[in-house]
C-alpha cells in the first residue's frame, strides 16, 4: 500500500469510526451477515443440571437437597436415578464426543460437595467425580461451562430460612470460593446462578398450589430473589480479587426471559408489556446494570403493601454499598429463553404474591404451536428478547445459555431440528440487523433427563435415554447439531 493510500485508508476509517453509531442500527461487514451461516468464533453447546440427570442421591457421601426432601416426600416421581449420570458420566463424554460440541454447560450439585451446605464438611468423593469429569471433557477437547447453583439448595439450610434469610449470601460465597480453588485451573466459564426468578417465584408458586400453602408467597419471592442477586454479586467481586488474574475466567447469572408481547396494539396493553418486563427481566438485570430494581417495582410492591397493612415494603431495599457491588457484576449475561405470551392488564389483586403484584394476563396466540408440556413456539421471540436487552441494558455481551423444545420421545425428531433452525435464524437477524453481541447457542438440552414439574414425560434431549437400561442413543437432532458445529450453517445435513 502506498503511502497516498494508506493515509486516504486511515481517513475513511476514522469517518466510518466517527460516523458509525450515528446512521442507524449497527450492521455487521457483509460477509459477518451471511444470514445463513454463523461465524467461526461462535461457539456452540448443549446444556444439563446436576439434579435433572446425575441420580446418585444419596451415594458416596451427597448430602440431602431441598428437591431429594420434597420429591421423596410429596411424589413418586424423582431424580433419585434421573439420567444416571452420576455411574455413568464416561457415557456422556463419549456422546458429547460424537456431537462435537464446543462446551458443555452442566452443574455441580452443592451438597455432592458440601453435604450440609458449608465448608465445615466437604465431601472428597463428590470432589474426585467433578475432577474425573472435567478432566475427561477436557481430553475429548470440550469446553466446560460450569453452573455453580441450577436450584438444589442443600437442605440443611432449609432450617436457616434457605435463600429467604441474609446468611445464604456468605454460605454461597463459601461454596463458590471452593469451587474457584477446585476447579478453576480448567474451568474459564461460570455460570453462578441459573435463573433466579424461576427458583424464587415460579417453584414456590408451584409447590404452594400443590402442598407446601404455609409459603409467605409476596415476601418469600422478593427476599429470595434479593439474597440470590447479592450472592451472585460477592461472587463475581470475590472472583475479580482473588482469582481473577491467576485463572482468567469469565462470570454472568443466567436469567431466563420469554417475550411479553401486547395482547393488542392500545396504549394500555403496551404498558402492560413494559410492566411485564420490568418484573420478569428487569427484577434481576436492573440491578446488574443500574444497580437498583425497577422504578416500577418499587413502586408498585410498595404501594401494595401499605394496603396491605405491611409497615414496610415487601421489596427489599439495597444499601449504598451493595448497589455499587452489585451494579457491573458480570462479564457477560447468560439468558435462557424457551417462549412467549402475549400480556395485558388485570384487575388488581391485594392477594399477595409477585404474580399480584405484577398485574399481567398472560396468553397464546392460537396461531402459535404448543410443544407436549404446553410451551408456545414463536421464534420472532428469541429476537425480541434478544434486542431488547440490547436496547434496554447498554448492550451487553449475551449467551444464550438454554433454549429447547420437548415432544413424547423417539429418535426421528425432526420437529426438534426445524425448531433449532428456527431459532438461530432468528438470532443471526438479531446479530445482524440488530447488531447484538451474541457469543454462543446452547441447546437444552444435552439428555432426555428429569424434567421437574413435567417429570419424565417432556423429552428435550439431543440424546435419547432408556429410563430402564439407562443407555444413551443419539437422535436425529444430534446428528444436525453435529454438522451445524462441523459448518456452521444453518440449515446443515441431519444425515449420520
């Protein structure tokens, strides 16, 4: 390049640097927005958790969760067994293997390591078969993505008010802090909590529909949603101190999001979508990015609970201190996204519980599919929630850290792969046309596996598993995902 050139090149790039973020939504280069193909640095993954496919229970040393205590008790269906993964972690590796995945998100059950929760008993077993695994993950070239916490609170800590009470906060701290010292030599990715509004609100309003109606719904939710945003927090601060420099790793919380779209195109429907938003995402990603709740939120709760008769409100609120703590602490959010409804107002309950408080009736589309379980499939969605994190929250780094559909089983799926399809179209719009930053995809999930409040009957696995021989036997879907990784092109072969 001559010197004429040269100058002229650096002129023109200095314009476009100037003129960029002023001419309209940010587009990728051309040859990035190939809307047909993903580039070569996008990672892609699938996903599980610790209590829906290990089985173990109650093996070499694992102390009681809080979902061991409430299954054993209330139903006759559990992860006592789940996927048996815990005997058969090899199997899985070989599986992940053959798809070729890029990482693997999974998590590490809390009380196989400590069995009452706190490090004053720490458990050598449940250390040696997270090395074994890691270390076999590693050898098979697959990147470990590690979730610390998807919702199986050692029990013991259920007399201490669990993650109603303040305490939690410095015994999660405890139990990451193990988990850097353990594991952080191999681990890069860190996922602290897996999504707080599910754990926090929807199974406690599950379980108080069906058993447990002693549960303070409207003061439980908020308390534990706040204990959960401050363990998260300490985390990330203790990890950037400590461990930071040393094993330079990557930190978010997962928050899960399903878009809220109005119910008609009227200004009141419009708001009750923003509402909606702002108690579903908002409630955790305010805080993370601004570092306080939703003005709405506080708002609302606080109004409410005066009626009443509360003489505080039932939202806690967050020193000075703990905003500037919590406030930026992340390296990049994980979302997980599975649905949609379409929203509107309701008449005010004074019942109380967040789902009061938040106001919203919720509903499907009749032109939008249904999955087996009832979860409503409309793509444009994931696009939706995606810029819309984009444009609300500074535009931050995402991952899309779970995204699935379930059907009754069976090898031959191919709804599952028209579904993925579906999907990463809409996230290459997002990325494209909408200029996010989008890491990675993950799939969820990995295994057939113990499905909550659907049991075993919601199949969302790549991989098939025979709940009587426990044999794994890759379905159709994985044979797609396998040449979606291989090219990175959308509508890959599903071909063997």
């Amino acid at each position: 390049m001559t010197g004429q050139r040269l100058v002229n090149f650096l002129i023109f790039a200095a314009f476009f640097m100037e003129t960029a973020g002023t001419i309209g939504p940010r587009s990728c280069a051309p040859k990035d927005c190939d809307l047909t193909t993903f580039p070569e640095d996008f990672k892609f993954g699938t996903a599980s958790s610790a209590y829906q496919i290990e089985g173990g229970w109650n093996e070499d040393g694992k102390g009681e969760s809080w979902w061991d205590w409430y299954l054993n008790e209330y139903t006759n269906d559990n992860g006592n067994v789940a996927s048996d993964s815990y005997h058969r972690y090899l199997d899985d590796i070989e599986a992940l293997k053959e798809i070729g995945v890029d990482y693997y998100r999974f998590s590490i059950s809390w009380t196989r390591i400590l069995p009452k929760g706190h490090r004053a008993e720490v458990n050598q077993a449940g250390i040696d078969y997270y090395n074994n695994f890691l270390d076999g993950l590693k050898e098979a070239g697959i990147e470990p993505m590690v979730t610390m916490f998807h919702w199986d609170t050692p029990y013991a800590l259920t007399y201490l008010g669990d993650w109603s009470n303040r305490k939690i906060v410095d015994d999660f701290v405890d139990y990451a802090e193990l988990l850097f010292q353990l594991f952080g030599d191999r681990v890069k990715l860190w996922c602290t909590i897996n999504e707080p509004r599910s754990f926090c609100q929807d199974v406690p309003a599950t379980v108080h529909s069906l058993h447990l109606t002693h549960i303070p719904l409207g003061t439980y939710e908020y308390l534990c949603g706040h204990h959960a945003l401050l363990a998260h927090a300490y985390t990330y601060r203790l990890y950037q101190d400590k461990y930071k420099y040393s094993q330079g790793g990557k930190l978010g919380i997962v928050l899960n999001f399903d878009e809220n779209i109005p119910y008609s195109n009227t200004t009141e429907n419009i708001k009750a979508a923003e509402r909606a938003n702002k108690f579903d995402i908002g409630w955790f990603a305010d805080p993370l990015v601004f570092g306080d709740y939703p003005q709405i939120m506080k708002d609302v709760v606080a109004q409410n609970s005066a009626q009443q008769n509360f003489t505080t409100s039932r939202l806690p609120s967050f020193t000075t201190n703990e905003k500037n703590i919590v406030r930026g602490s992340f390296d990049i959010m994980f979302l997980n996204h599975y649905t949609a409804q379409l929203v509107k107002m309701a008449e005010q309950n004074l019942t109380t519980s967040w789902t009061h408080d938040k106001q919203i009736d919720s509903f499907k589309s009749a032109s939008w599919p249904t999955t087996n379980i009832g979860f409503a499939i409309h793509p444009p969605a994931l696009r939706g929630v995606l810029t819309h994190m984009k444009e609300t929250y500074n535009n931050p780094t995402l991952w899309i850290s779970e995204n699935g559909m379930s059907d009754t089983g069976g090898t031959s799926d191919k709804a599952r792969i028209e579904f993925i399809q579906s999907m990463l179209e809409q996230v290459r719009l997002a990325m494209c046309e909408d200029g996010v930053k989008v890491l990675g995809y993950t799939y969820w999930s990995f295994l057939d596996s113990f499905e909550w409040n659907s049991l075993y009957r919601a199949k969302f696995g790549l991989v098939e598993v025979n709940f009587t021989t426990y044999d794994r036997t890759l379905k159709e879907s994985a044979y797609y995902y396998k040449n979606l990784l291989q090219t990175h092109l959308i509508n890959a072969s599903s071909s063997d």
